[in-house]
C-alpha cells in the first residue's frame, strides 16, 4: 500500500477516533459537574484524532521496509490463469492510488476553503475594533487591581461604542475589549466580574489555546465532528472562567453576574468562526446549564471522575496508536536490488622503461606455447639485473563469465488488490461483437503494479479488445508477491473477459 493510500486512511480512522472520543466524553459530561475536569475531557477529544494522524505521518516519514529478493531457486514451469470479466456500460472502479490522490486533493481543498474564511472574519473584526478607543483611568485601575489579584500581566484595555460584550483578541498581545454600556454602569461590581472572567482566560492560556484549534480545525477540515467538539470544549471552559471570577469578586455578586451573562446574551453575536474569547462563548444553547452554575456553586470532583478521564485516555491512546501502527504496517516494501559479487581484477607490476636496460631478444616465426614461453621470461628477469619483487609477473585471470538473469517467476496465486475494468471499446460496437477475451502476461512489481504486459491471444482479434485489456491492466494492482515475508518480482498471466450487458 502506498503513502498516498495510508494518508487517506488515515483521515478516516481521525473520524473514526472522533466519534468514538465524542460519544465517550459526553457520557461522562452528562454526569460530572465539574466545569475544569469536563474541559480537560473535551480537550483530550479535540487532539485524539490529530494524534492519529501525526502517528502516521512520522511513520511514513521513516525509510519504508526494505525488501530482499530471496537466494532460493524458483519453479518457473508453472501457469497460472485468472479469468476477469467486464461488462460494457457500467464506470469502471477506480484505482487505490487515484481514490487515495482525489480523498487527499478533497481535504486539502476543505482546509484552503475554512483557512480563506478565517482570514476574511479576521480582516471583518480588525475593521470593527478599529472603532475603539483607550480606557479611562478608573477602568485601568480596576482591570489593574483584578489582573494583580490573579496574578497575570496586565494587557492593553479598550472601550467600544458599539460592542455588545466583553471580548480577549490577540495572541501574542492580548487586548481586553469593553463595551461601553458595561462600562458606564452604575455598579462597578458587575464589571469586576466581566473582566475577572476574560482576564481568567489569560490566566488559563485560552488565547494560546483558541488558535490552537483554529489551526487543527483547518489541517482537518475533513472532520465533521471536530467542530462540534470545540463548541462543547467552549462551553465547558467558560464555566469553568466563571467558576474563577466568582471565587474572587465574591458570593454576593452572582445575581448579578447572571443578569450580565443574560443581557450579553439578548444582543447579537458574533461570528462563531472568529478566535475571540467572548463573555457569552460560540454557542448559546448550553447558556442554561451555565446559568444554574453560576447561581448555584459547583462542587469540585473527587478522585473518581479524574480516574475517569484518565481511563478515557489511556482507551483512546490505546486505539489511535493500535490504528496507527496497523496502517503503517501496510505500507508497501522497497526492494533492494541484489549485488553479484565479481573477482577482483588482477594488478600488474610494471617499471618505467627507461629504468629497463637493452635486451636482445631472438627472433621467432610463431608463437610458442605456454610451456615454453616461461622459461624464456624467466631467462629475460634475471638478464635485466632488476629486485624480483619489482619484476614480479602477475598471472592475468581469464574472463569472468557471468551468467544470463534468472526469468521472473510465475504466480500461482494472485491476490488482486484493483482488478482490471475495461471499458466496452468503440472497435467492438462497429463490429457487432457482444463478447471478447485476452490473454496478457504481465510482470508484477514489488509494489503490485503491473508492467510489461503482452497480449498472449485475442478473440476476436481486431476489435479493440487486446488494447482496452492493456489500458485496464495499467491501472490494476495485484498484492505484492512474497518469499520468506520479502516482496518480490513474479509474471502473471491471466484472461480479460468482456461480456455485453443486455
């Protein structure tokens, strides 16, 4: 199986995980009444399906298998034959590869359209709070007394005109939106509790978090679950900010921190796609559940809900890597060609001639044998006054003969993974012909591929048959032949059948 093919697979088993991670922790938010721990549950189900496919990636990133032809000898006198049949009129299927090409090409086309919409949100925000305007002193002094008390930095404050809640924009330079009808209220402890409730989410790094999501909710457009997931994340975190800001601006002031959630929530909202942390969150429909929070307090969770969640991960961990490594496990070997090993070829001692003295050598009329050639060169060494080593001679080996390539061998047993799909050819229609058969013999890949194909017989010939069976070939896959677990090379034979559906 190719890269291409896993990837693709790998987008489903993410929605797979998805849902399995959404049915799991919504059971347990049902029954945990703590905001904080059923936060950290919606957050291990927003990643889970990502981590499956990072799994994944870095596996396909490692240098695949290596596959080595096996040294043994092969029978070769085998035949094997496998009959396909077409019928003209139907669509032919689709290959792995290019079902595996147009799933990828689909989700990077969804993860441009959602990272294109956010871009045009961000830019319609940017406009709307350009309209804003500095703080007053009093309301910099009372956002510097909260951001002291919980112990985060103070970020740059802003009053709109326009705005209809309190609202945290940035990542890296946070700035603290306030309406002005806030603002202007007449009791000061309503907006202590607003802004204890952005500037918690400072506190908990939700402005990190927040895009974060944005870009694992592009990468995995695909995903329809994942945005249901982020809302129920949403939600659960802004209990868990009113949680903190209750706790310190006091008991008494919950009545009226319900009637702010309760006003902000009567004016319109603002789009859900863009990354802003609101008073009111992205989906108003848990406001209920939110509401009897904040009027009635929350006790923390003991031991057993945090085992809970733990046990959900550890299951869901469990599933994502167990996915993983069974898909990255079909990937196809890359053969490895065998190297001959060849003698070494022989080295010859000479000396530069000028180093060589004059010697006279008789003339001969014919060659002389071996035999009788070596005690003249013996004779000639020891004339020229020279170290024997360095006049050492040095037998020249005669040729290597290799030998011719072994012929691929047969498979008995093929396993198709894409069958051929001929299309009914235009020959055939001219003809009047209702049926055909070809015989090919191909060479199958270590990959599975077909290649080298050659028409064995056609019948009838000279209809278009044996051409159309050739094209169907190309785009077929058998699963790779293997000896001792390695993939390798094997010919095929086997008839395309093509039959006109009445």
């Amino acid at each position: 199986m190719g890269a291409a093919e896993i990837l693709a697979l790998s987008l489903g088993l993410s929605v797979l995980l998805a849902g399995l991670a959404f049915v799991g922790v919504r059971a347990f938010d049902a029954r945990c009444p703590d905001p904080g721990l059923r936060e950290r549950a919606w957050t291990l189900a927003f990643h889970v399906p990502a981590a499956s496919i990072a799994l994944i990636a870095i596996a396909l990133l490692a240098p695949p298998p290596r596959a080595r032809p096996a040294a043994a000898n092969i029978e070769v006198d085998a035949v094997s034959v496998t009959d396909l049949t077409g019928t003209a009129g139907g669509f032919p299927a689709l290959p792995g590869q290019t079902l595996a090409l147009t799933v990828l090409a689909c989700a990077g086309l969804l993860a441009a359209l959602r990272a294109v919409g956010l871009v045009r949100r961000l830019i319609r925000l940017h406009r709307q709070l350009g309209q804003s305007r500095d703080a007053s002193l009093a309301t910099l002094d009372a956002v510097r007394s909260i951001a002291r008390d919980l112990g985060v930095p103070m970020p740059d404050v802003q009053v709109h005109d326009t705005a209809t809640q309190a609202m945290v924009v940035g990542l890296f330079r946070p700035v603290l939106i306030l309406p002005l009808a806030l603002v202007e209220t007449t009791d000061g402890r309503a907006l202590r509790a607003v802004c204890a409730h952005e500037l918690a989410h400072l506190k908990r790094g939700d402005h990190r978090a927040l895009w974060i999501e944005e870009v694992s909710l592009i990468l995995q457009a695909f995903n329809p679950l994942l945005p249901l997931i982020r809302d129920h994340r949403a939600a659960a975190r802004e209990e868990a900010c009113d949680a903190v800001a209750l706790s310190l601006v006091g008991e008494d002031v919950r009545p009226l921190y319900a009637r702010a959630l309760v006003d902000a929530l009567r004016a319109p909202a603002i789009d859900r796609g863009t990354p802003v942390l609101t008073f009111t969150s992205r989906r108003r429909s848990f406001a209920m559940r939110r509401l009897k929070a904040i009027l009635s307090p929350v006790p923390t969770s003991g031991i057993q809900p945090r085992l809970a969640v733990l046990g959900l991960g550890v299951a869901l961990a469990t599933v994502a890597g167990a996915g993983s490594i069974a898909l990255a496990a079909q990937r196809a070997p890359m053969p490895v060609p065998m190297v001959m090993a060849t003698a070494p070829a022989a080295v010859v001692a000479t000396l530069p001639a000028e180093s060589l003295p004059d010697v006279e050598m008789p003339a001969v009329a014919a060659v002389p044998p071996v035999e009788e050639v070596a005690p003249v060169a013996a004779a000639a060494v020891a004339a020229l006054d020279v170290p024997v080593a360095a006049a050492a001679l040095v037998p020249v080996p005669a040729p290597v003969q290799t030998a011719a390539p072994a012929p691929a061998a047969v498979i008995t047993n093929p396993s198709w993974v894409d069958r051929p799909t001929p299309s009914w050819p235009a020959e055939a229609l001219e003809a009047g012909a209702t049926s055909g058969t070809v015989a090919l013999s191909c060479l199958a890949e270590t990959d599975g591929k077909l290649a080298d194909c050659q028409i064995v017989s056609e019948t009838p010939a000279g209809a278009g048959f044996g051409a159309e069976a050739l094209r169907a070939a190309t785009r077929a896959r058998l699963s790779p032949r293997t000896v001792e677990g390695m993939a390798t090379e094997g010919r095929v034979r086997f008839n395309v059948r093509m039959q006109l559906s009445e």
